[in-house]
C-alpha cells in the first residue's frame, strides 16, 4: 500500500515537490507559503491592533503601522529566531516589493476620486488657507533647520538631512486627509470641508515645488551635471503629456463607444495596464513608481460610469485589504532601538515648530476671514495630519540614501506619535452636531398661527416627489401665512473622494450646479407658480457619503430655520403591493437625523402608488388626513402640522384620539384633553376639522381599530414617541424600524394592508428631551398661539369598545 501511495505522489510534480519540502523539514524556506504566511500574519495582527486601539479614538493607520511594528526589530523582530523564521532578507524583500507593487493602485484609486475641476475652483478662502499653510510650514521650520546645523553640533547625516526633514514638513496631502477626515466622520462637516479644500489647493503649489526640489537635491547628491536635471524635468513633463493627451483622450474614446453600457472587463485590464506602465516609466525616468498613477487617476473621469466601476472593481481588494500591509511593511523596518537621543530631540524641535507653523498658518488667514477660533484650531490639527503619502516620501528618500535607518525609524515613529494625538483630540473637543442645536423653539406647535412655514423636504430619487408635494400643499401657503419650501436631493457618493453641497439657484456661499435634478425643479417651480406671492422654494443637492450626508441634512435645516424637515423612508411599495428595500442608507441617514436634527423631523412612507393619489396641486376634490392622537410631545407635534392643513380649502382632516379606560383621572389625560380641546377651539367652524375619541382596553383593541379605520385616508400622521401606555406595552420587541417608534412601524409594515401614505412625525428636541412630554397645563405656556383659552369647547364625538 506505501508503495502504491508513493508511486501515485511521484507521478504528479506538484505534489513531489511539495513532499520535498515537507522532508526538508521548513516549508516556509519556499518563498511562496512564506509569503502567504506574513501576509496572513501581518493581517491578523493589525486587525486585532485596530480593534484594541478603535475605542480610544485612533485611526487605522496608527494601529497598522504598530501591528507592523509588533514583527518588527523594535519588538518580536529583536529575537534573532523571528527574523530568521518569519521575516528573513529574502521574505522581507518579497513583502516589501509586493506591498510597493500595490501601492501604485491605492494611489491609483485614490486620485481618481478627485475632480480636479473643483481641486482648481477652490473658494479664496481655502486658497488663502493653503497658501499660508504651505508657506509657513515650508519657510520656518527650514530656516530652523539651517539654523541647528549652524549652531548645534550634531552627526554628518543628520545634518546633511536635516534640511530635507524640515521640507518634509510643509507636505499637507489631500489624500492623507481624506483619509483622516472620513476615519474621524466630520468629511461633510464646516471644519472637514474647509480642511479637504485647502489640503487639495496646498497640493497644487506644494507637489510641483516638492518635485523639483527634490530633482535638484538628486542631482547634487550624485554629483551629476545640471544636464541631467534638464533631462529630469523634460522626461516629468514628457510623461504628463502622454498621459494628458494620448492615455486619456483614448479612455474617453473607449467609454464613449460603449453608448451608455456598463464598463466591459477589457477596459478594465487595460486601465491596469496602463497604471502599470505609468508606474514603470516613472521608475525609468528616475521618479517615485507612485507619480505615473497619481497623474493618471487625476486624468481619469471621476464619478459614473467609469470612476464609479473602477471604484466598485478595485477599493475592496487595494485599499481595504492590501493598502494595510504597505503600512505595516513600514512598521516592520522601523527600529526604534537605533534612534539616538541628539537625533530625537533636534527632530522633535522641527516636528513641534511645523506643527504649530501650521496651527498659526490657519489661524491667521481664518481671522481675517471671520472663522471661529476652535475652527480654526481644528483645522490646523487636520492640517498636520499624516498618511501613507508621507510614508512614501520617506521611503524615498531612504532609498536615495538621503535617511538613515535611524532617522527613517524616528520619522516613522513622529507619524505615529502625531496621528495618535491628532485623532482623539479633535474627537474630544469637536461635535458637529453642536452646531445644529438650536436654543429656540421653533416647531409647528411652537410658532405663532401667522408665522411663515418653512419646510425641508429629502430626496432620494424621483419616486416621493408626487406625495411630497401632496404634503407641501396641504400645508396651505397664504397671503398671511407664507410657505417656504427647501428641497435637498441626496445623491450617494460614487467614485470620488470630495463631497459636494451645491444650489440648484444663486447662493452667497455655495457653488451652483446642473445636476440631474430637472423633475425635482420643475415640480417645485409649478407648485411656487400655482401659489405666486405665498410660496417660495429653494433647492440643493448633496453629493456625498451616506455615512455622513446627515451633516449636509441637519446644517442647511439648520441655516434656513427649517420647522420641520421631511425625510424619505428606506422601503418602497410596488404597484402589485410588494415592498423593496430601496437603500439601507436612507434608514442610517433617518436615524442619525433624528438625532441630530435642530427642528421637528417627519418619515415618509409612501403609499401613493398603491392607490393611484393624484396630485393636489391640480385640483384633487379631497386630501383626507388622519391624526392618530395618543399622547406625547410627538403626537402634539402631529396634532399642530394637520390643524394647519386643515386650513386649505380641499383638505380634510380627522384626528382620532385613544383613551385608555379606566385612566380618566390621570394628569396626562388632563394634559392631553386640555391640548386638543385648544386646537379644537381653534378650528371651531371649520367643517374640515373633526375629532373623534375612542375608548380602548389594550394594544389589541387599539391596533384593530387603527387597521379598521386607516384606509378611508390619503394621509395618516402619527408621532414617533409616546410615553408610557397599556396600548404599545409589549410591542416595543417586535419593532423592525426603530426610527419609526411604534405605531409608526406597525403602519409601515408590509402585513399593514392599507393602501394609505403615513408620516411619523417626531418633534424638535431641546438639549436632546422631548418638549413638553409630561409638562402641565398649569407650567406651560399657551400651546396654540392666539387662541382664547376660555372659549367653551365644542362637542367631541366619543366611540366606546366597551363592551
């Protein structure tokens, strides 16, 4: 039988050589499994450091380059068994090629996420910022340098690089930037814009000085003739303008043959290619292999269809998984046992000074711009962020024998050191949301009767815009209550790296776009032209991540004092009933609005396919409006927005109260009967208001007659909280939507069958409570403004389930 078995392994050369390598006892003297195991390795080791270090506030780049450092010479490294096993010369040269060779596709991807469009359109405010960040962070700690080597004694190398490490300082990359603002989650923020725009108009006036620098500082140091530094610039500038006019017009050419086709794999393999051989013509001419990808990411249309695909095709595998091993690569060659005590404290004094040069750099073009002091303090922090930008550079200069090993380590280690600060301080000391938080009331309730109503109203698509504009109308614009309309089209972002806030019509502050919006714009225009001289609408888009477009949602809610704000809900029903789960984000984005929002928020579920709504605007005979009253500030909040309505002439609405029996004497109770008995003072005489009660036991009671009577309405408005009730006790498990509370997910519920819109509405938060929750009539002020209160209510229509 062995010598069957041994006969069969021989015939197959794969699995003798295999077996050669199991006899020789190290299967990891083949370059192949051990190159499997160090990546395998390396991977384990910066995840587990990512998860560790998350919780205190650092970033991914900190904890990859540590997992890195862990195998290095600086810790498991120093044992001469792991070095020899794991990372021996020729293991390590392997993994550090292989990490290099992937570098030029994480460059790749990230420069084709940059329109280099809006990189040249910065606003003067981010240009001067840039300027000046540059500027100072170029010019002070260089002069500090030459002023060390003059008067300090130090070692030769040092020295000679000291001068270089002092340049290095003023490198402010937009892509090391992004990276650290998208980890933070304040991109679509003031501070994260701001920030984004001058780092990219810093990179325009730094990479071009930077390069030619450097080529003089190559050419001195090799003592070659400025001959060659011409032909340094020429082959620079020769390679550019390959890639310029002949790569791009050709890509251009290719997409635009495919008539509006997904990209095909053949244009991907040869985008590849060509980001290969840009990477090698860099190398020939002398260059960082990194400089052919960068420019030919630049050149690349951003955004659909081919930035986005090879976005889709290519981030996962280069940037989530393999942009990691670089980082750790150079925590593998960082030895923090070379580093000398002069070379770390001359180093820190350059490091220290350019980080406050570019604090002061922020600081002072932000006060003549009239930016807040702490903006512009968090700025200068993020400014002094670091990445895998300036990783490469001092590899660089570390192969071009311009570093030691020692000052390379000390580099590496800075980078750390800074990063590690940087993160969990502007963590600390920056909520965004702050921002938002408005110190007055000012939700429907809460406004006087007359006030203009300002509405801000989400899109994702095109599908709400009919019941939007149903609900927009019914909110009855009039000579002496104007509405104002605010509309925000969500766009995701796909393939590039900057988000976008831009105006649909002339702004002060903000760029004007033609997006894609024509349908959204010219609902809108017909709606201000039906309600000439009552109604005004304003219209933006958003083009930005879904982790974080909240901010663009909450900061224009905010700027246009926005009463509430009306958000698209994530499902969408079918004209056969069934329900498709449209985008996951918009459910994140809702959640973190409601949070968030400085006004009263309201989800639409829209319905309106199911029952063929037509349009209010173009003379529906009857919108019929519900009002599911159980108590709370958010049902309060219901209450006020359709006792509004119910002004328009071809609105009805009904509010339906719950009382629970037994609970007639209960403060709440008394609370609550004072609330609607104002609003029905207050819409005595109207026929189009009515409200009815009805007595229930239980939440069994109570959601039988909710499925009995909802589907005689267009449009049913519940609040999103309520407090404490037999009716919901228990129901609280089975909540699928949590930002729909309750009642409201019951409503959205595919087993709901009605054919009935539904909008919960929650209302403003004040220092994150509910207004008026369980305040009594005696502590409160007057709910509905100019209403008597001692006009005798008029009779309300009481149903009992009592049997």
């Amino acid at each position: 039988m062995d010598v069957i078995n041994s006969t069969v392994v021989c015939t197959h050369p794969s699995n003798n050589y295999h077996e050669s390598v199991w006899r020789l006892g190290n299967p990891l003297a083949s370059p192949t499994p051990l190159l499997f195991l160090q990546v395998s390795l390396i991977t384990v080791v910066t995840q587990l450091m990512d998860a560790c270090l998350k919780p205190l506030g650092q970033t991914s780049l900190v904890s990859q380059i540590l997992g890195g450092l862990v195998f290095g010479p600086s810790m498991l490294g120093h044992k001469e068994m792991v070095t020899r096993i794991l990372f021996p010369m020729k293991g390590s040269l392997i993994l550090d090629t292989v990490a290099s060779f992937f570098l030029n596709f994480f460059y790749f991807i990230c420069c084709v996420k940059i329109d280099t469009g809006t990189m040249l359109k910065t606003e003067k405010q981010a240009m001067t910022i840039g300027i000046s960040v540059f500027a100072f962070a170029f010019v002070i700690p260089l002069g500090l340098s030459f002023a060390l080597t003059s008067f300090v004694s130090m070692d030769k190398t040092l020295a000679a690089a000291l001068p270089l490490i002092a340049m290095s300082q003023s490198f402010t990359v937009f892509i090391s930037i992004s990276v650290l603002l998208t980890e933070l989650k304040i991109l679509n923020t003031n501070v994260g814009r701001l920030a984004l725009s001058s780092a990219m108009f810093t990179d325009v006036v730094s990479i071009p000085t930077i390069t030619l620098i450097f080529a003089v500082l190559h050419v001195k140091h090799s003592n070659k003739s400025m001959l060659t530094l011409l032909w340094i610039l020429l082959s620079i500038g020769a390679l550019v303008v390959v890639i310029i006019y002949v790569i791009r017009p050709t890509i251009i050419w290719y997409v635009g043959r495919l008539n509006g086709n997904p990209i095909d794999e053949l244009c991907i393999v040869c985008i590849i290619l060509c980001v290969l051989f840009t990477s090698f013509c860099s190398e020939f001419i002398g260059q960082h292999y990194g400089m052919g990808p960068i420019v030919l990411g630049l050149v690349v249309p951003e955004g659909p269809p081919l930035g986005s695909t090879l976005i889709t095709k290519m981030e996962t595998v280069f940037v989530a998984f393999l942009y990691p091993l670089y980082l750790a690569v150079n925590g593998l060659q960082t030895d923090i046992f070379k580093i000398s005590f002069q070379a770390t404290w001359i180093i820190t004094v350059i490091v220290i000074v350019g980080f406050v040069a570019k604090i002061i750099a922020v600081i002072l073009p932000g006060y003549y711009y009239n930016v807040p002091m702490k903006d512009c303090v968090l700025i200068g922090l993020v400014l002094n962020g670091r990445g895998i930008a300036e990783l490469s550079m001092y590899n660089l200069m570390k192969n071009g024998q311009l570093l030691t090993g020692q000052l390379f380590s000390l580099l590496v280690v800075t980078l750390i050191v800074i990063n590690g600060i940087i993160a969990p301080l502007v963590k600390l000391t920056y909520n965004s949301s702050v921002e938002y938080h408005s110190a007055k009331r000012i939700s429907i309730q809460h406004i006087k009767r007359d006030s203009e109503l300002r509405i801000m109203v989400c899109f994702n698509k095109n599908e709400n815009i009919p019941t939007m504009l149903n609900i927009i109308e019914a909110s009855c614009a009039s000579r002496e209550s104007n509405v104002e309309v605010i509309a925000l089209l969500l766009v995701e972002l796909l393939g590039r790296s900057r988000p976008l806030l831009v105006a649909h019509q002339p702004h002060d502050t903000l760029p004007i776009t033609n997006c894609d919006s024509t349908q959204l714009d010219n609902a809108l225009k017909q709606y201000a032209q039906l309600n000439d001289g009552c109604a005004h609408v304003q219209s933006f888009t958003s083009i930005s991540d879904f982790d974080t477009i909240h901010e663009d949602v909450c900061g224009i809610s905010f700027d246009r004092r926005a009463n509430i704000l009306i958000m698209p809900f994530h499902k969408r029903w079918e004209i056969d009933g069934t329900v498709e789960v449209k985008n996951r984000g918009i459910q994140t984005i809702n959640i973190k609005v409601l949070e968030r929002a400085p006004c009263s928020v309201g989800i639409l579920i829209d319905r309106a396919i199911l029952s063929g709504c037509p349009s209010l605007l173009f003379g529906k005979p009857t919108y019929y409006v519900a009002v599911i009253f159980i108590g709370g500030a958010d049902d309060a909040e219901a209450l006020a927005y359709a006792s509004r309505m119910a002004r328009h002439e071809r609105v009805n609405v009904t509010v339906i109260r719950f009382l629970v029996f037994g609970e007639e004497n209960s403060k709440d109770r008394k609370y609550e009967t004072d609330l609607v008995d104002e609003y029905r003072n207050y819409n005595n005489g109207n026929s189009r208001f009515e409200i009815s009660e009805e007595v229930v036991r239980d939440g069994i009671e109570f959601f039988s007659s909710v499925r009995r009577m909802v589907d005689c309405f267009d449009l049913v408005m519940v609040g999103r909280s309520h407090p404490q009730s037999v009716l919901l006790h228990g129901h609280e498990q089975w909540n699928e939507c949590p930002e729909l509370g309750v009642v409201g997910d019951m409503l959205a519920s595919q087993d709901f069958a009605t054919k009935a819109s539904v909008l919960v509405v929650q209302q403003q938060r004040m220092g994150g409570k509910f207004i008026n929750q369980h305040v009594m009539p005696s502590q409160r002020d007057q709910l509905v403004h100019n209403v008597p209160m001692n006009e005798p209510p008029i009779p309300s229509c009481t149903i009992s389930m009592d049997k």
